[in-house]
C-alpha cells in the first residue's frame, strides 16, 4: 500500500492519461461515453473568458473543483435544438458538435453519444431529449453553447416542445437524399409558433444520389427560408459542420434575462436516482442558484435546500453557481417522484416570484391497461411506473383493475410506438415483467339515461377503457376522435396511398405538390384508423419513402359499436373493442384469426368468437390435441371401441367447460394488428 503525493501524481501523469485512454476504448465498446484524460490540473487558474480554451479543458477542472460558470455572461450563451424527422441524422450531428467542441474525444466508436437509453441504441431512434453544454471559442471571446438532440418520431413530439421552451433557436436537419417529410413540417411549425429562430441544415450531402439543390427549392417553397440560408453539411464525414456552430453564434439570439432578477427556473425535464432523489433539469430564466440556497416549488409549495447544481458535457459536471441564460441540472433532496413536475417554477424562499408559464397539458392518443404478471410484484411495479413517468411526463396513469389479472393501471400514451418504448424501459431498466391489454383510443358518450348523468354530474363522458362503454339505448350520441394527417410522397405511389387513406374513412382536405417528385397530402382520420397499423401499410405501399405525421382535431359523431370477443363462450374483458360498425366483420375475423395463432393448442378445442350484443359474427377454432384411444385395440367387440370413443369425447367436452384458457401476454399487443382490407 503506497499514498501518492501531488509531486509522484505528476510524475505518474503519463501513466494515468494512458490508463484513461484505454478505460475510454473499453467503455467505449460497451456504448459509454468517453472521459477526457487529465490536462495537468495542478497547472489550471481560475478561468478567464477572454482566453481560448477548449470544452474539454475547461471541464477537466471537475477533477479537483467545480466549475466556475461567473465567466458566462447572457451575451455569451446560446441555447439552441436539433429538430428533423427520423434518421435525417441529428444525433450524427450532435457527435459531430461534441468532437469539435472538445467535449468528447475523436474516435470511430462515437455513435449516438447523447443517446443513452438501451431502447434508443437498440432501435436506432432518440426517445429523450438529452442537453449538452458545449464550450467554444470564436471572435476572441468563448461562448456557452446548450444543446439539445431531440426525438424526430411523431410519437415522441412532446418531448420537442418542452425542449423548445428552453431555447432560443433550432437547427432544422433535413435529409438531402429523402428531402422534406412530415415530421420536419411538423417540427418547423412547433419552432415558428414559439418564435425561433431557424437555421436549416442539409445533412448527407456525400450521400451518391443527394440533391441538395431540389431540398433547398423545397425547404423555400414550404417554409419561405431563403435558398442561401441553407448550410450543406455532411456530418457522417463532419464536412462543413463548423459553419454550422459558427451560424448559431451569429444568427440565434442570446437569452433575453438579467442575472439581476429573482430566481426563476424552468425544470423542463428529470430523472430519478436512486441515492440523491429527483435530478431536476432546469433553464435559469432570471437570477443565480447555487448550493445551500432554499428554494421553493411554485407547484407543491415545498422547500428544499439544494444539495448540487452543475452542467451536463454530455456527464454531470458541478458548478459552483448557475447563472440567468443558463441551463443545467440541480439535486435538491427530493425523495418522492411526485415533488418534481414537469413545468414547474422554481425560486428562492426569501424572493417569491410569478411562476412561468408551464408546459400545454398532454392529450394521450392511445389508452392499454397494464398489469403486473404476478400480484405479489404490484408494489414493485408500482413504484417502477411512477419514476418511469417522471421521466416520461407525457404517459397519464389511472388506477385499474380486472376480473382476470387483478390490480393494474389504465395508461395513456402518445402512439403505439409510445407504448412499446414504455414497456421495453420497464423491462431493461426495473426488470418489470408485465401484462398489457389491447391499445384503444378515448371515446366520448352524450348521454340520454337520468340515471346515468347523475352517476356521473354530466352529459358528456369519456371512455377510455371499452369494457365500460355505455350501452346505445342510453346515450344519444357517439363521438369519435379525429386526427389531421399530413402524409408527404413520392408522386409515382400516390393513387394506392389515396386508396389506403379512402378504406380508413379520411376525408381529403388538401393536396399541394412541393415540387415535380412529391406530394403533400393533407386528411381527416378517425384516430381509432391510424394508430396500430396505418403507419406500416404506408411504408409497405409506398416501398417505405412515404412519412406521416398528425395532431388533434377534436371529435366527430360516429357509429360505434361494442364487440366483445368469446373463448369457449366466456367474455374476455382485455379484448373488448369499440369500432365503427362497417368494420365489425373485418374486425372480428381478423382479431379471432391472431388470436387461433397466437393460443397455444390444449387438450381440449377452443372457441373464438367475435360478438356484437347476443350475435356472432366471426368464429375461428384452436384444435384441440389427438390421441388415437383405439391403437391398441386389435379386433375384438366393437361395443368396447365405442365405449372408448365416447369416454373420449365426454372427457374433451368436460375439459371445455372447467378448463382455462392460457393467452399469452403477446397475444394483446398483436391482435389489432389487422391487414389492410381487401
């Protein structure tokens, strides 16, 4: 056992940075993040702004001693996003952003940095917004640079709009092979709406069959950007990717904020840890923060005393104080996922100030009851959900039960992709094994019954779990949701994503070609058509160069109806599904016939029925397994070969009736998974 002194640690400072570069290359094989070696910390003082020093550099202080963020002042900081649609390459670009800046090292192995999730690496997709502060220098004086790589899925837009709260400008990424989708409209939008500014960046330009020229028409004609405002980049290869940080200096705004002000800060996101409690992230709209101060949630009225501030490059790095402009993240001893709320304002107790307008509230798509598999992990499961949401702000839970899995919850999510993200994070990160019902959408009922107005103070309800889906003699009308959809294509698969768009009852509200190869096409979908398996048909019609997008737009009255499905004549309350009555049929023969392949075969035959009220509409049969009772009889009375075949028979048929019927778990997540009909 030896001590190291300052004096033997200088000298063994070449060992050290050898044993760090080969710790990065090993973590770097297990998708981590790389660690900067140490740049002789016994030589730093303290910062001077006006002196050029690299990300890494300057984060290297978190070795011995926080950081000092005073060197910063408002003029100094852009806070900007990366929006695009899927795989136009965002996160490409924030690696690119981080190497230069000097946040993460050089290597082949950076893919993906700012995607830390198991889900996102397995899938390819970003499913959390993740922030990075990057230091550098231009013009003689080194800028504070706070990014955010977000999701480019439609079902993850939640996730942009909250990342945009907290900035002053975007980075419009648009693909130059695949041009404009519907994402990127939607994305572009959500950015004018909050007064942004934009810098569009076309991105794959080494690419053999890019056209930067026909997206640059494109990004003119849709958007009004002038063709010269586009930057061409390559950031597989970083060819012209300096520009790009060069243009957020110039074109985006610094944070219009006074370090003068009473405290106000953002949390626009968090985590749970499981030893220092809630890990808020928060933009400083006015004021400093620092540790020991008391602060005070707007929302739960609570005080605490924060234990740790810092910025994120892309690791957790302490500061001695955070400052108005700046964005970073703060422990403050909360122990309970319900103190953190996503838009929140947090201030100092001895200065209360107006809170900050918060986040719109969520309106969930998609609605699936969720249980546990064993009754005895309900508290487990319990407590895994409730710190999942509090990372995922967007998903709604509801207390729920069933005569068949017991005690659960009834979930509210923003898509079926939404869902199945939700489901694997529970599984790799709390080891939660689960049970999810069928995904459905929210119904609304206006009610005629007295009886039921009172029951529930009135008219007009919402119906998010089919089982409790009012009767037709007591309400007077149904109301379904719409949706408006944007669908972008290629001209040539036009008329069969027409078709496609005509046989889920949308109505064509507009059509607008952007330039001689694609199409905008603008319908009205009921939601209840779109939200399991639209989006594959499209891909599969258009030979998966279409791309689709939609929001809210409100109710409309339908026909609907309640169909219950029947396992040996016993109703199954998970698989209860409410539809327009013109594809009851399709319907429940398509669900009857998944569920026959997803049954395992017993020893007894099984009957799958679709009902409407008292009348069957669609039946498929599980056979039930074999045995020859008669293969050792050799001759003999053929009064005992009956008696054998009839002992048989009345065995099977008192099987049918006390017998249970094992569904797997799988069985519920693709059972509404129908083909486009014919």
């Amino acid at each position: 056992m030896f001590i190291l002194t300052p004096v033997s640690l200088r000298k063994c400072l070449p060992l050290v940075n050898w044993i760090l570069r080969f710790q990065n290359s090993f973590w770097r094989s297990k998708d981590c993040c790389q660690v900067a070696p140490l740049q002789g910390w016994h030589k730093l003082q303290k910062f001077s702004p006006n002196k050029t020093v690299s990300c890494r550099q300057y984060s290297s202080r978190s070795q011995k001693e926080n950081l000092d963020m005073s060197g910063f002042p408002v003029e100094n900081i852009r806070n900007f996003s990366i929006i695009a649609h899927v795989d136009h390459g965002k996160s490409t670009l924030a690696d690119r952003l981080l190497e230069i800046t000097g946040a993460i090292l050089k290597t082949e192995c950076n893919k993906q940095v700012l995607d830390k999730l198991q889900v996102e690496r397995e899938r390819g997709i970003t499913v959390k917004a993740q922030t990075a502060s990057l230091f550098y220098p231009s013009g003689g004086r080194t800028y504070l640079l706070n990014l955010i790589d977000t999701p480019g899925h439609v079902d993850f837009s939640y996730e942009v709009s909250r990342s945009l709260s907290a900035c002053q400008g975007v980075i419009l990424v648009v693909d130059a092979n695949e041009g404009i989708q519907a994402q990127t409209v939607a994305n572009f939008f959500l950015a004018f709406e909050a007064q942004l500014s934009i810098i569009p960046v076309i991105n794959k330009i080494d690419l053999k069959n890019a056209d930067p020229e026909r997206v640059e028409k494109q990004i003119e004609k849709m958007f009004d950007i002038p063709r010269d405002e586009c930057i061409r980049i390559s950031a597989k290869l970083g060819t012209n990717v300096e520009k790009v940080l060069q243009e957020v200096i110039a074109r985006i705004p610094p944070p219009n904020m006074d370090r003068s002000d009473p405290l106000r800060a953002l949390v626009f996101d968090s985590t749970f840890d499981q030893y220092r409690g809630v890990v808020a992230n928060i933009a400083l709209f006015g004021g400093e923060i620092c540790k020991g101060q008391k602060i005070v949630s707007s929302h739960t009225t609570k005080s605490y005393e924060v234990n740790e501030v810092g910025i994120l490059t892309p690791n957790e790095q302490p500061a001695e104080k955070l400052y108005a402009g700046q964005v970073g993240y703060l422990t403050a001893g909360m122990k309970e996922v319900q103190e953190a709320q996503i838009g929140d304002t947090l201030y100092l107790q001895k200065q209360p100030v107006e809170p900050l307008p918060g986040f719109k509230s969520v309106k969930p798509m998609v609605f699936a009851g969720m249980y546990p598999v064993d009754q005895s992990d309900y508290n487990n499961l319990k407590s895994a959900i409730e710190k999942l949401t509090l990372n995922d702000s967007s998903v709604t839970v509801h207390r729920d039960s069933s005569a068949a899995f017991g005690a659960g919850w009834r979930l509210g999510f923003l898509g079926l992709l939404h869902m199945e993200v939700f489901n694997q994070r529970l599984e790799q990160e709390y080891n939660a094994s689960v049970i999810l019902t069928s995904p459905t959408v929210p119904y609304k009922a206006v009610l005629s019954s007295a009886k039921l107005i009172k029951e529930y103070g009135r008219e007009e309800v919402t119906i998010v779990n089919p089982a409790e889906f009012p009767d037709k003699s007591q309400v007077s009308q149904y109301l379904e949701p719409m949706v408006l959809g944007t669908l972008l294509t290629p001209a040539e698969h036009i008329g069969k994503i027409m078709t496609l768009c005509q046989d889920r009852r949308a109505i064509q509200k507009d059509m607008v070609y952007i330039d001689d190869q694609r199409v905008l096409l603008k319908y009205l979908f009921p939601l209840n058509e779109i939200v399991v398996d639209f989006y594959d048909s499209l891909k599969s019609l258009s030979s998966g160069y279409a791309s689709f997008d939609y929001e809210d737009a409100g109710y409309q009255q339908a026909d609907l109806i309640k169909m219950d499905i029947l396992l040996n004549g016993r109703p199954i309350e998970e698989l209860v599904t409410v539809l327009h009555r013109e594809r009851a049929y399709f319907v429940g023969k398509a669900i009857c016939e998944r569920l026959r392949d997803s049954i395992p075969r017993q020893l007894f035959e099984i009957a799958i029925q679709a009902a409407v009220g008292s009348k069957i509409i669609a039946r498929e049969t599980v056979k039930a397994y074999r045995k020859n009772v008669l293969a050792k009889c050799y001759g003999g009375d053929i009064t005992r070969k009956m008696k054998l075949l009839k002992r048989q028979a009345e065995g099977k048929k008192k099987m049918r009736k006390i017998g249970n019927v094992e569904v797997p778990k799988d069985a519920f997540i693709n059972v509404l998974k129908r083909q486009p009909n014919k």
